[in-house]
C-alpha cells in the first residue's frame, strides 16, 4: 500500500541558494529550518525515505517562515518561482519518490499570487498551493484575497494552510513577546483553528463552492472543541451588544458546524493517536489525509515518519479506511495517478 506523506517540508537547492543569496545567513525559523540535515541535503532525505520502503513517498512543500516575512513582495515572488521550479524538477526526476509538489503563495502580492498560482499549477503541474493562517498580521477573509480564493475555487486544487504566528505575537497584552514557544505549542493550533473560523463565518464556502482546504496538525483545535465550535456557537451574538452576529451565523446557507467539516486535515500530530482519532471522528474518514510533517522531529527526520505510520497501522480501523488514509484519499483530492 502507498503511504503518501501529503505534508513535508524541503528546501531543494536552488532555493536555498537563492534564500541565502538574498538574506545573508539564516535566524530564528529560518534558521531551525535550515539546521535540519534532511532539509537541504537530498541524501540524507533519501537515506530517511528508504527507511519506510518504495511504498512511502512524499508531496513536496517549502517549510516555515511565510516568504513575504523573508523579503518584499517582488524578491518573495522570486522565491516561490525559483522553489516551485525546483520542486517540479524534483519530481519529474523522482517520481517514484516525489509523486506531487505544492507551491508558496505570496499573499502580499495578490495579483502576483494568482498570476504565480496559474503559472505553478497549469504549466509546472502543481498539485496545489500552500498558504499561512495569515499573511502579515492580516486576515485570510481580507477583501484583496478574494480573487486568489475564487481562482482555486475554480481550479479545482486544494489549499495547503500552514500555521504562522511567531514570538512577537504575545500571549498577554502587558508583554511584548511570547515565552516558553508558547506561540508555537499552543499558538500554532489556535492560529489555524481561527483562520478556519474566518473563512467558515465570512462565507468562504459558499462564494468559492469548489475551494478545498487542508489543514495541519490533524485540524488545530477545532475536533477537540466540537461542542464549543457547534452548539457553543449557535448563541453567537448572545454575548456581544456592539453588532449583530446571530445575522452572521444566519446568513450562511447551511449550519456553521457543516462548513467546519468540510475541511481536510492531515495526521501530522507529533505522535499523537487521539489526535489523529478525532480527526477522523470529526472531519471524516474521506477527509483525513496521511502526513509526518517531516523532518521537524528530533531525530531530523526518521521518527515523526515512523511513529504517524505506526500509529495508522496500530488503529482499530477497517482496511478501506486505512487505505483511504494513507493513499486513497490523496489520490482523489490532488488527481494522482498512482498504483499500488
């Protein structure tokens, strides 16, 4: 059976040439992704992926930070292009290996991010496009975004939507910064779970019917929060005096808690079972999708890859939805043409 990691992250050469070209050396973020051998070095990815057998492959992304936190937006469009084409040659080489990539937008050039998704996706093959909860301290449901999400609403490709909030992002208003990587820890899901319910509470799915989202780490806080998220929800506006949002929640055409399960998400979950178990329970078992999020793990690699499979295959789950997990799934959403 094909275990097809939809959510990994890589920097191919011709990138990290160019990012290094443009910033001089790498810090923070950029740096922890930089420092991870399997990130850059081809090699050692190979050694890592061979460990899994020719069944387990990999759909290739860019990691962390958002390109426009890199550099303005022309140079960042610069980046995703050189990335994209990278990726495309990685895969047309690879195939086996690399059967899909997915390219960066750069969100702060929204006419440039369509322009840049049409060209990645209908001319370099792309199997879709990756996105950050927010682009700058802006809101995905921003206004000037909504031509790129009615353009991958049309093409049919799905959104890849990554977490972005950093250290400067405090979680008390008398601070100035996030300590202890709570931004990261608790942050990260909470970032997602808030773009998901701004993009459910604006109307997303109902401006951009064919839009489809994934989301990472198994769908952020929202299956843990299934009570608060639907019934809880059903009082909005019982609590706020200075608008009307019952009229929100009644504008949508069908009940919110719908919208909510019509994201993906993927089982990247540091090893966490009941992670991946709601997921499913929450999303369903046509909308859960296998990822590692390698190589973000201790071991560079090897261990958050090992541990998601094992977890998937130690489930008291049937055949065809472990099959629908690990490849099934993949398959239908990002239209690969695989065997086995």
């Amino acid at each position: 059976m094909k275990k097809i990691d939809i959510f990994n992250h890589i920097w191919p050469k011709p990138f990290h040439d160019a990012l290094i070209d443009l910033i001089g050396s790498t810090s923070d973020i950029t740096r922890r992704s930089e420092a991870v051998p399997m990130m850059t070095d081809l090699d050692r990815r190979f050694e890592v992926m061979d460990m899994f057998g020719p069944d387990y492959c990999q759909v290739l992304s860019l990691a962390s930070p958002p390109l426009e936190h890199v550099t303005d937006a022309p140079q960042a469009l610069e980046l995703s292009r050189i990335g994209t084409d990278a990726m495309a040659d990685l895969c047309a080489k690879y195939p086996e290996r690399f059967p899909a990539f997915i390219s960066t937008a750069v969100m702060t050039d929204p006419a440039g991010a369509i322009a840049e998704a049409r060209r990645a996706i209908e001319e370099a093959g792309a199997a879709g496009i990756q996105i950050f909860t927010n682009v700058k301290g802006k809101p995905l449901d921003a206004p000037e975004f909504s031509d790129f999400f009615a353009y991958l609403g049309e093409a049919g490709k799905p959104v890849w939507m990554h977490p972005a909030r950093g250290a400067n992002f405090p979680d008390y208003l008398s601070e100035t910064r996030s300590e202890y990587e709570i931004w990261w820890t608790f942050g990260w899901p909470y970032e997602t779970s808030a773009a998901m319910a701004r993009m459910v509470f604006s109307g997303f799915f109902d401006k951009y019917p064919g839009l489809k989202v994934i989301t990472h780490h198994a769908g952020g806080m929202v299956p843990f929060f299934e009570g608060r998220v639907g019934p809880g929800w059903d009082q909005m506006g019982a609590r706020t005096t200075d608008r009307d949002l019952a009229a929100v929640r009644k504008a949508l055409k069908r009940p919110h808690l719908d919208y909510f399960k019509d994201f993906y998400a993927d089982t990247a979950s540091f090893g966490s079972r009941k992670a991946i178990e709601h997921a499913i329970e929450f999303f369903g078992e046509d909308h859960v999708l296998f990822a590692s999020d390698a190589p973000f793990d201790p071991e560079a690699g090897p261990m958050y890859i090992r541990e998601t499979i094992r977890i998937i295959e130690e489930m008291d789950i049937s055949e065809e939805l472990r099959r629908k997990i690990f490849q099934g799934n993949a398959v239908k959403l990002l239209g690969l043409d695989l065997k086995g």
